[in-house]
C-alpha cells in the first residue's frame, strides 16, 4: 500500500516532505477560509498545526465550512477541526485553542507556540489588527493574512501580495490604515480578491445563531468554491514560503 503521501512526493520531490513535516503554522480564524487551508495544509504533509477559533460550529456555517456537518454543530470549531484533521494524518501534531486574539493573548499565543507560517483568517478587524501587529513584532518568517471573502462570486479572483499593495477589498483597506497609524511594516503576505464586493439585497437581521464577540454584526452572503477558493491559496503561498531554497 503506498504512503499517505506518496502522490505529494512525485509533485514535489523526496526533499520536500521532510520540509514540510517539521514545519510548523499556526491559522487564527477557523471560519470556512481558515478551515479550508488547515484541511489542506494537512493533507500537504504539514507535520505542526495550532488551530484557534474561540467560537462553535452554528447551522449558518453549513454552506460553505468544511467541518460543518448536522453531526458538529454546536462544536467548538478548533477542537473539532483538530479532530477531523487527526483522523486525516495521525502522525501530525495539531494543537486546538478555543482562545479569543486581543492585544493580551495574541502576543502570548505567539510566544507560548512559535511557528514558520502564520495565517491570519479572522474576520473582525480589531483582533486582526493586534494578531499582526504582535506576528510582526515576534518576527514570525511568514505571516499571511486572508481578506474579505463574503459577497464575492468569483473564486478566480483571490490573489497573493504585499498587503499595503493590496486594493478592492473594503477589510483590506481598513486594515492598511489601521496598520499605517501603528507604523506597521511591508512584509505581510495577503490574500485578496480583486472582485468588487456583491450588493446586498435587502438589509437582513442578524441570524438566531450569528454572533461576534463584543459586536453583533449582520450576515454577509457567501458562495463555498469562493471561501474555500480562499483558503486553497493560503496554503498554497504558506507551501511556497515553506519550499523556497534557504537564504545563504
């Protein structure tokens, strides 16, 4: 019987592997783009993977996350990705936080659990914000952020680069001022689409089972191949940060 990752091997070289065991990445944010690039991270020989999500599979998230299932809703979604994702790769050592970033925790989690690759996926701004700006001051190597993926239809539309070259998305812009006003450096990796968002219909209350900590916020409309289109090229860039030659 072949090796789990034998398939990845002939892609990518007997060298590879061994890279990609030792690697270890933290993704904060388990919602459908976070969860898509740990699910593929995984199944791409990562030997180290921390999870954080203070929050619980809910019925809204059955469209388009890929550990939602009647089965898992009212779960914490850390746990239960880490769950999913052991029954993938046993070998791999996955971590599961249930934790809430802030200006406190975010520089704790960080040093408590240092890591090559770290991959912002939250979607309020304010914990993003302190996550980089505490990622930047702990020198992660790589850090990749994931921007708005709601009210788009196009999931050929996400590309990588420099997040203050980043354009389009409303989360990215306010993030660059946010950023700027902290004297925040070039460096991070971010993950955007370059489709203008989708209109909302009509104003929509807040679902029963919607809820941000600290803010209620109303739901925005999202499409599986775009949040999930999002995530794949997470972990895609994570990969290629991970492969590069080493600096000499």
């Amino acid at each position: 019987m072949s090796t789990p990752f034998a398939r990845l091997e002939l892609l990518l070289g007997p060298e590879a592997l061994p890279r990609l065991s030792k690697a270890h990445v933290i993704v904060a944010g388990l919602g459908a783009v976070g969860a898509a690039a740990s699910e593929s991270l995984i199944r791409s020989g990562i030997g180290r993977l921390t999870l954080v999500d203070f929050d619980e599979i809910q019925p809204s998230n059955l469209n388009r996350h890929p550990f939602a299932f009647q089965s898992t809703l009212g779960h914490p979604k850390a746990e239960t990705a880490a769950r999913i994702l052991r029954d993938i790769n046993p070998a791999a050592d996955i971590t599961a936080l249930s934790l809430f970033l802030d200006a406190e925790t975010a520089p704790a989690l960080l040093t408590d659990h240092p890591c090559d690759v770290l991959i912002d996926a939250i979607d309020s701004l304010l914990p993003k914000t302190e996550l980089l700006l505490a990622a930047q001051a702990a020198k992660i190597p790589t850090i990749i952020s994931c921007m708005g993926a709601a009210r788009k239809l196009d999931p050929t539309r996400f590309v990588a680069a420099d997040l203050f070259d980043s354009h389009t998305c409303p989360l990215a812009r306010l993030l660059r001022k946010r950023l700027h006003r902290r004297d925040a450096k070039r460096g991070i990796q971010c993950i955007f689409s370059t489709e203008m968002p989708q209109d909302s219909p009509e104003e929509v209350e807040p679902a029963a089972d919607f809820y941000i900590r600290g803010r209620l916020r109303p739901p925005m409309g999202s499409l599986h191949a775009v949040t999930a289109s999002a995530g794949l090229l997470a972990a895609r860039e994570t990969l290629r940060h991970l492969l590069e030659p080493p600096c000499a």
